[in-house]
C-alpha cells in the first residue's frame, strides 16, 4: 500500500512540474501578414492614428534577404511601411500631414512563428 501512495506523489509532482513552464511574453504569429493585422504595437499605433483623424493608405512590406542564413535564433526577417494622412488646413488649404509607421518583424526559427519588433511612427507636413 505505502509504495502506491509513493507512486501516486511521483505523478502528481511531475504533472505539476511539466505544467510549469512560463508561457511565452511575445506572442508568436503564423505569417507575416498576422504580424500586422494583430500585433500588439502596431495596433494601438494604428488605433491611435485613426482616433486622431488619420485615414489608412497602404502597407508595404519588405523582405530582407541574407547571402547566408543567419545565425541567431530570431533574426530581423522583414519591415512594413504603412502610411496614413490627414488634411489639416482647413477646406481650402492644401496643408496635410502624413504619418508613416514601420513595423520590424523577426523569425525565431527554432519555434517557427514571426514576431513583432520595434513600431516607429514619423510625422511629416507637407504644404
């Protein structure tokens, strides 16, 4: 009887040690177009943007090619230009300002999944 309770502890520690493990604090995306489309950053950029009056143009994104596979486990695998633009000076002025959001995406290839990195938005007036 003693060396199945024993044995019943055993498991019982084990479960508890397997599920354990600390999740991931970056989500991980199938594609680089879900980087986009639900990236943590680059939504409340976005969201912030289209609050402030900005309208939503395009999106560009841009793979970077290496002679060699890289290295590193995650490396910078691509970068998305998005632009947004707002008239500004009133019905007949032809001031409007644009704002360009490039997003760095990553690929951490030992668990295969697309990251989101740096989200930097410039500011430009054009009259």
């Amino acid at each position: 009887m003693k060396i199945g309770v024993l044995f019943t502890l055993i498991a019982t520690a084990t479960i508890a040690n397997v599920s354990a493990e600390p999740l991931p604090s970056e989500p991980g995306y199938a594609s680089v177009q879900e980087v986009l489309e639900y990236g943590r950053k680059y939504q409340a950029v976005d969201t912030q943007l289209l609050d402030a009056g900005y309208r939503f143009h395009e999106c560009h994104t841009q793979v970077i090619n290496y002679f060699a596979p890289p290295t590193q486990a995650e490396y910078r695998y691509a970068q998305a230009e998005c632009l947004y633009s707002m008239r500004s000076g009133g019905d007949f002025s032809l001031q409007t300002d644009y704002a360009t959001v490039k997003i760095d995406i990553n690929y951490n290839q030992e668990i295969i999944v697309y990251k989101e990195a740096d989200v930097l938005v410039r500011y430009t007036t054009v009259y």
